[in-house]
C-alpha cells in the first residue's frame, strides 16, 4: 500500500474537495455543459483549445483583430436587435458556434442578476427602440454624454451573449456615436475613444451603474467622447 507523506495528503484532500465543489457546482448549474468542455470552465470553441488562458489569449488576439477592421467600416445596421448581433458575430466567429446569438441561459456575476433569458429580446427591443428615438433629442455633449451612460448600462444590464458583451457593447456605441454625431445638433462632430478612459474606473463605473448610479460612468464617457484632435490630443496628455 503506498504511504503518503503529511503534505501528499493535504494535497490529496484538497484535490478530491475542488472534485467535490466542481461536481456540485455542476449539478446546479448544469447548463454550462451547454457551453462548456465537461468539467471545465472552458468555451467550446472552434479551434478546440481546452486550456482557459490559451483561450483568452487567442480570443484576445482574434477579437482585436477583428475591431480594427469594424473601425474602417464603422456602422453596420440600424442599431437594433440585428445590428447587435451582427457585431457580436463579426468579433467571434472564428471562436465559437454561438457568435451572433443570444445567451439560452441566465447569466450572474456575483450579486448581479442579468436579464432573464425569456424577458431578453422584449427587453432588448424596447429599450433599443427608446433608444434610436432619445438620441435624435441630444443638443449637447452633456447631453450626449449623458443618454450614452443610461444606455450603456441598460444593455450591460441585458448581458444578452454567454461571451463578449463588453467588447460587443462597446463597438455598438463606437458606431453609433460615429453615425449620429453629423446628425445632431451639435458644435462639432464627436467620435468615442475608449483609450482615454481608465479601464478600473469604467469597469467601477459600469457596476455603480447597476445600482442606477451613473454619476462616475458619465464621468469616464466623457473622458473618451471627443471632437477636434486638438481636444483630444490635450486628453491624452491628461492621461498620461
């Protein structure tokens, strides 16, 4: 019979409960499966990597990819349900078979409870048709400024895809800021730059939103909302 020394069987114990924890969480949340190489924490993928940090670093890669090229084609719909997938699509379907369609599960981040899966497109239609209307009535770029902040977080709070909402919700309003800025009543023509922003602060920013606080999300949109270079050559000063 093998011996095992004091640290082997710590280990061992260790090893054995994360089997345990992982089982059960399983159990419970047994539609991962769904998404998920059996157990794993890793998306089924098309190219077949198994690995989590592979993943991300090839996601990375295949997804940055994919953002220059949208820069040169700017908008792509008409801001609605379609326009929302067509993005998702165009940044990860070299990745995965779900690109382009909505989440057939319900998603949460820590205390956070995203839209429900059956509320998901009446929620996303209604808020997308308020949104295509509020815009034609900005005048300003606080204005402006302010109606991207309600909406950015009413769409984080749809969380409609298993992956990408971020990066999806952020390209969604690149465009459209770069569509409408020359229809509205505004003193220059402004485009979005998410660089100019402070990545722990929007993040900070987006979860105070949940709590229907907007305050600091306005405060970093508008950091990134610029008009002439001269502006925002004078913003990346002030972040550097």
């Amino acid at each position: 019979m093998e011996r095992l020394t004091t640290n082997e069987k710590v280990k061992k114990f260790i090893d054995s409960y994360n089997q345990e924890v992982l089982r059960e969480y399983q159990k419970e949340q047994h539609f991962e499966n769904v998404y998920c190489y059996p157990n794993t924490y890793v998306l089924k993928n098309k190219l077949g990597i198994k690995n989590y940090d592979e993943l991300q670093q090839k996601e990375r890669l295949i997804v940055a990819t994919a953002l220059s090229v949208l820069n040169y084609e700017n908008a792509t719909g008409n801001f609605d349900i379609s326009h929302l997938k067509a993005i998702h699509f165009i940044l990860f379907n070299q990745l995965y078979d779900f690109a382009g369609e909505f989440r057939t599960i319900n998603l949460n981040k820590g205390m956070t409870n995203f839209c429900s899966v059956h509320l998901l497109v009446p929620y996303l239609k209604d808020t997308l048709e308020h949104l295509r209307k509020d815009i034609k009535k900005v005048t300003s770029k606080k204005e402006f400024v302010s109606f991207l902040a309600k909406y950015y977080s009413n769409l984080n709070m749809a969380h409609p895809f298993r992956e990408g909402n971020g990066r999806t919700i952020r390209e969604f309003f690149r465009q459209l800021v770069y569509y409408y800025s020359p229809l509205l009543p505004l003193e220059e023509l402004y485009e979005i730059d998410y660089s100019l922003m402070d990545r722990e602060k929007l993040l900070e920013a987006i979860i105070d939103s949940i709590a229907h606080d907007n305050h600091l999300l306005e405060l970093e949109l508008a950091k990134g909302l610029v008009g002439s270079p001269k502006e925002k050559e004078e913003k990346v000063k002030l972040k550097k």
